[in-house]
C-alpha cells in the first residue's frame, strides 16, 4: 500500500509537508496543497486513521451517552447522529446511560480519554453531581432532547416542541368534537415527559376545557402503562372520548388493552401517541400520532458538536502560537445555542370525529386554541 512517503515524493515535497497538507494543517501555499492532493488521489493513498488522530490530537469520534441502547425510539436519533458524523469523517462510540447510569457512562469515556465530544441523547433530569462535572470539563458537549427549563449549562440543546406539540394536539382533538380528553404521562423525572404534561394542561386551558384529575393518569412510557391505564379510564364517569399518551408505547399498550376488553379503537375511544415509532403505523388500528423529528435532532446535535470541536481546535492552534485569546473563524457559534424543533401531526385511523352532536357554540375552538387547531395541520399516511 502506498505510504505519506511515496505521496511526498510524488509531490515533490518533504514528509513533513505532505502530512501537514493531508491531516489538514494551514500555512502551506495552495499550489502545493494541490500537488499533495493530486498525489495522493493517483497513488489511492488512505490516511491511517489512527495515526492522523495522534499528529492532529484528535481521535474523530464522537462519544454518545444514550438512555437506552436497545430501545427502539431512539434508532432515529443515532441513524441522524451517525450519517452526519460520517460525513465529517468521525464515527460513533455509544453506550447506554440506562436512564439512572449516565453518570456512570460519562465518567467511563473520560476516563478512556477516547472521544473529541460528547453526545447526550434524552434521559432523566441531569444529577447534581453530573451537572458540576459537565460545567468543569473542556471536553466538547451537545444535549439532544433534554427539554429541562432550569437548564444553567453552557452546552448547546437540540429539542423538539413538546409542550406546545401536545397543546396543539389537545386542540386539534377538540376540534373534532372531543371535550372529554385524557392523559397518560411518562416518568416524572424526565424532562420531555414533564413537558408534555405541561402541554396537556395548557391545552385544556387555551380550549376552557375543565380540568378533571381522573382523566391524568401516570405512566412510564412502557406499553404497560398504556395496558394498566385502560380499565381506570372506562371508570371514569363520563367517560372520556380520547386520550393522549405521552408516548407510542404507552399508546400501544392502551390498543392492545382496548382489544382485549372489546373497546372500539376510535368508535369508542380515540387514541393519540407522541414520537411516531416505525410501529405506529403497523398496530390495528394504525396509529395517530405526534412525529419527533428524532432523525433531524440527532443529525442536528452532532453538527453543533463538530463545530464546537472545531472552535476547541482553533483556540488551541491559535493559543500555541500567540498565546492570545483567538478570533473565532466565520460561522463558528460562540454563544450557547437552544434550536427548537417542530412536531407534526400523523394522522391515522385511531381517532375519530364526533358527528351528530349538538355541541353549542362556546363548546367550539375559539382563539388560541382555534389557532392550535390550524397550526396543527397534520398528514394521512
């Protein structure tokens, strides 16, 4: 196999020149940088990956703590995060926080010292310990889908809209006839799922729905929970006419419970879920559901990441050579960064409109909630 040596004496330049041009060093004039290139493409010469991460001090991978490595809600996060780790040429090492564990996983990759960034995807709300250790480490790092309002981190977020997804999704129900509208939510020490909750109450509140604690139910985004949730409901007196649950599995298992106890899915009860899993449109009846743009969030998080890695390297060239803070290059973020990503509506066949019924004008959706209504939109698929 060709070696930077043949490249070099090809291009007519010392060793040293071609592994500066071709570990992506500055300061050699752009003829020459051609010369290396163009040697280089001829000979099919391939960088040992290893080797150019000790000259460039990098290892071009990207660590990612995620909650849970088996589940299948987050093979969207990775699939984004992966496809734009290689094209920037890094790759993924992953391990799984397991919701109660994160501390333990991040401890484990700073310590192997092995990754140039951590990725965070979801998980519970941050320990007070991790937070310290976070706030005190240089090591690059982007949190995906950690919706927690008293944040006080310098590190960058990637989100979706969960509360005001679940408002709007509260008043697109209404508008189809449902007042009767219940919840199950997810673990209480999650940040998406305190948002969602949040969301279904403002929602209620911009539609003068009452608010009934009998129609809110816990959960914890398990299928079981879903199962568990649907004899209470039938309980309830009136009964509701939907529910909301804070995610896909829950919903699914609320499907399955309906089925079982010979509930209609949506002639009895309508049935909406949140994330829009590969396995929402396969249940009976399909599923309508909210879509969580996971692929776009993890995409995302691992593009703010890189340029966070590529601000780190710049302050570090520039600091050996000057000593003097650098000036960040065009395009490089310098202030904290919190993108906001939009939920939309997949409508299915689990949620029916309610016909024939007198309903008085009041009953209908009128300012703020109208206004969720229409923004909610959605597609059939």
């Amino acid at each position: 196999m060709p070696t930077i040596l043949d490249v070099a004496r090809l291009a007519q330049v010392s060793k040293s020149t071609a592994s500066r041009v071709l570990n992506g060093f500055s300061g050699t004039p752009p003829e020459v940088r051609e010369r290396v290139f163009a040697a280089a493409r001829a000979l099919g010469y391939e960088p040992d990956a290893s080797a150019r991460g000790l000259v460039r001090r990098k290892t071009e991978t990207i660590g990612v703590v995620v909650a849970k490595v088996g589940d299948p809600f987050f093979a969207a996060f990775l699939r984004g995060a992966g496809d734009a780790a290689a094209e920037a040429g890094y790759s993924l090492t992953i391990t799984s926080g397991e919701w109660a564990e994160e501390e333990v996983a991040y401890q484990r990759l700073i310590r192997q010292r092995r990754v140039d960034g951590l990725l965070f995807i979801s998980g519970p709300v941050l320990s007070p310990k991790l937070r310290q250790q976070l706030s005190r480490s240089d090591l690059p790092v982007v949190m995906v889908d950690r919706d927690e309002e008293d944040w006080q981190l310098p590190i960058d977020r990637v989100n979706a809209d969960n509360r005001a997804a679940i408002a709007r999704a509260v008043a697109w129900l209404k508008s189809r006839g449902h007042t009767r509208i219940a919840f199950v939510g997810g673990p209480s020490n999650v940040p998406a799922a305190q948002r969602r909750l949040e969301g279904y109450r403002q929602g209620l509140r911009d539609c003068h729905l009452p608010y009934d604690a009998s129609l809110e139910l816990p959960g914890d985004f398990s299928p079981q929970a879903g199962i568990a949730a649907l004899p209470r409901l039938l309980e309830v007196r009136p009964r509701p006419t939907a529910v909301i649950a804070a995610n896909d599995l829950t919903a699914i298992g609320i499907l399955r419970a309906a089925a079982e106890a010979g509930v209609r899915i949506p002639d009895d009860l309508s049935v909406l879920g949140v994330d829009d899993i590969d396995a929402a449109g396969w249940v009976n009846p399909p599923l309508t559901t909210l879509h969580q743009p996971c692929y776009e969030m993890g995409r995302r998080g691992v593009e703010l990441l890189l340029s966070r890695i590529e601000e780190k390297a710049l302050q570090t060239r520039a600091n050996s050579r000057t000593g003097n803070p650098p000036t960040p290059e065009p395009g490089t973020p310098t202030e904290v960064l919190h993108e906001v990503l939009s939920m939309q509506l997949v409508v299915r066949e689990s949620v029916a409109e309610i016909r024939g019924t007198h309903r008085r004008e009041d009953d209908l959706p009128s300012g703020s909630c109208a206004d969720a209504a229409g923004r909610m939109g959605g597609e059939r698929r």
